[in-house]
C-alpha cells in the first residue's frame, strides 16, 4: 500500500514539473508576473529558481505558479494586440503617405521615402 502512496507521490511531482513554468510567478490580485532565475557571475549560467515565498511587491500577497496553458494563454493575447496595434499604424502611415503625396510638387520614390521616415520619427495621431 505505502509503495503506491509513493509511487503516485512520484507521479504528481513528475507531473507537476511539466504543468508549470519553473520559475514563472503571478499575483492574482493584480496581475503582477515574476520570473525568478539565477545568473552565474563565473560561467554566465543562468538558471530558473523554481522556490515558493514571494510575495507581491504591489500587494504583499503569496505569489502564485503560473501554468504552461495561463503562459500560452498571455502570450496569444499579446501577439494578438501587437497585430491590431500593427495594422492599425500601416493604415495611419498610408494616410499621412497619401494626404503628403497630394500636396508634393514633384512625386518621387525618395520623398516618400523621406515622408515615411519623418512619420515614423515624429508620430502623431491622424484623423481619419
């Protein structure tokens, strides 16, 4: 009987090491992430610090472990807003490249060029 109390131990440790991000913390009062490591003066090594007993700089509550699907999960979320936050920049770059192509005496390829670059450098909200 205790061989399979311990065997089962075993497997939900194994198990656990595969469920969570070793060294991923989060406050679940505000969201707060953080990634515990430990970097090697000598060699340059760095390694995860997989160790409870933080706690939250903003609300001095128990981190928590951060599962391999809430990461995965973060992760989408952020690709996802870079995306739109991307598609949305290319169309206010296409309007201030077509309202400057209107009022340019002379249409050539390096004054776009130009008009991107000083876009880019100095943005400002376009309305549309």
């Amino acid at each position: 009987m205790s061989e399979t109390v311990e065997s089962l131990k075993a497997r939900i440790a194994e198990l656990e090491k595969l469920v969570y991000v070793p060294g991923l913390w989060k406050c679940a009062k505000c969201n707060f992430s953080l990634m515990q490591a430990t970097i090697s003066a000598n060699s340059g090594a760095v390694s995860t610090r997989d160790q409870p007993g933080e706690r939250c700089p903003n609300c001095d509550v128990p981190l928590w472990r951060v599962t391999e699907r809430e990461s995965s999960d973060g992760i989408a979320l952020r690709c996802e807003e870079a995306i739109v936050e991307a598609s949305t920049l290319r169309a206010s770059l296409k309007k201030i490249a077509e309202r400057a192509e209107d009022n340019l005496p002379m249409r050539t390829p390096g004054a776009m060029v130009h008009i991107a670059e000083v876009a880019l450098a100095n943005p400002f909200k376009v309305k549309g």
